[in-house]
C-alpha cells in the first residue's frame, strides 16, 4: 500500500498573487516620525491602496479623474484655470477702486 503526501502549501504564481491582491485591493499604512532630544523634526505618513480602477472606484476613490496632470485635457484645463484666475483678478481689481471711489465721495 503505497500513500502519498499532500501538501497543504498552495503554489500560486506571482500573476495569481497580484490578481488577487488586486481584485480584493490591500492597504499598507504607516507613520515614520524622526526626532531629536524628544523634539520631533519630520513625520511621515504613509498610505498606499493598492486594487484595480473599478475596485478603487467601488471604494469611493476616484483622484486621478479630476487631477489636471492625468487627465488627457490637461493643457485645455489648465487654459481655462489661468483665464477663470485672470477675471478674477479683474473683477477684485474692479470692485477695490469702486470701493475706493465710494470712500472719496463720502
């Protein structure tokens, strides 16, 4: 009668690892603070996820979509950003010398 072992070690390759991993998605968090004679210099704070877009998503997480540097109309983006920020400031501009005209004529 002859048995063989079997061995409760499962063998998954790197791919099958990094697909679960990615399906369920994984959280590493963590703090590295650097002090001296108990006064503390820098403090790190480190949190990384790690999942899929659509597993992100599903987690309420969506940066990259809104961030202009990722999106593929950064440059009309960032047009449209100076433009917004040049009739602001002549719209502040605009409402100083009106409040500064007001003040003169009391």
């Amino acid at each position: 009668m002859s048995f063989q072992m079997q061995s409760p070690i499962h063998h998954d390759s790197l791919a099958d690892v990094l697909e679960r991993i990615l399906d369920k998605g994984i959280v590493i968090a963590g703090d590295v603070s650097i002090s001296l004679v108990g006064i503390e210099l820098l403090t790190i704070r480190l949190r990384l996820l790690i999942a899929t877009v659509d597993k992100a998503r599903e987690l309420g997480i969506n940066w990259w979509e809104r961030d202009p540097a990722l999106c593929t109309n950064a440059e009309e983006l960032a047009t449209r950003n100076a433009a917004l920020e040049d009739r602001i400031g002549r719209l502040e501009a605009e409402l100083a010398r009106r409040d500064a005209a007001s003040e003169v004529a009391r």
